[in-house]
C-alpha cells in the first residue's frame, strides 16, 4: 500500500464507519495520546523502566499503526498530500545533511 492509497483508504473507512472526521485540535490531541501510548511501550521494551506485573507489554505495531492512522486523517482533514511532503522532506534533509551525520564523532563510535 503506498502512502496516497493508505490515505485514501483512512478518507473511505472515515465516511463509511466514522461518520465524520473529529476536528483538527481533536485529532492533534488523539495523535499526542497515541504517541504516548507507543513511548510507554518503547520506554518500557528498549529503555530502562520496566512493565509492572499488571502492565499490559502492549502491541507495538498496533500503537504504531494508530499514530500512523491519526496521521493519515490530519493529512486528510488539512489537504496534505504526505507522499509529495514525505518526498520534499527527503530532499531536503540530503540537501542539508549530506555530510552532517557522517561527520559526527558522536556516531562514529
């Protein structure tokens, strides 16, 4: 699936089960919750903290998935065409980054 048809697909299942998108603040506010919810489980698997005994261990890429789909509907809601920013934003950070990360002491150990 390619970043316009999953856009695409997210605008079809909005109008055939959603009924309407929520506004633009709410769904800006779902997207903060979501990624919380992905933090928790990276903080937990990859960091230092640790799941309690009574932690649900979560499904990553599920909480991945709804951060992308909150995307998605942003991207909907506000006319941005995410292959054609995600291309452009590409560009620019090889434009500006060429030599940056390779030159970097800090990644080089």
């Amino acid at each position: 699936m390619t970043i316009q048809q999953a856009q695409q697909e997210v605008d079809r299942w909005i109008k055939s089960y959603g009924v309407r998108y929520f506004n633009e603040l709410t769904n800006l506010a779902i997207l903060t919750e979501e990624v919380g919810e992905l933090a928790r489980i990276m903080a937990r698997r990859y960091g230092e903290q640790s799941f309690k005994p009574s932690d649900n261990q979560g499904d990553l890429a599920d909480e991945m998935a709804d951060v992308l789909w909150v995307l998605l509907c942003l991207a909907n809601q506000t006319g941005v065409d995410l292959t054609e920013a995600l291309q452009k934003n590409l560009a620019k950070k090889s434009k500006r980054d060429n030599r940056r990360h390779k030159e970097n002491s800090k990644l080089l150990k």
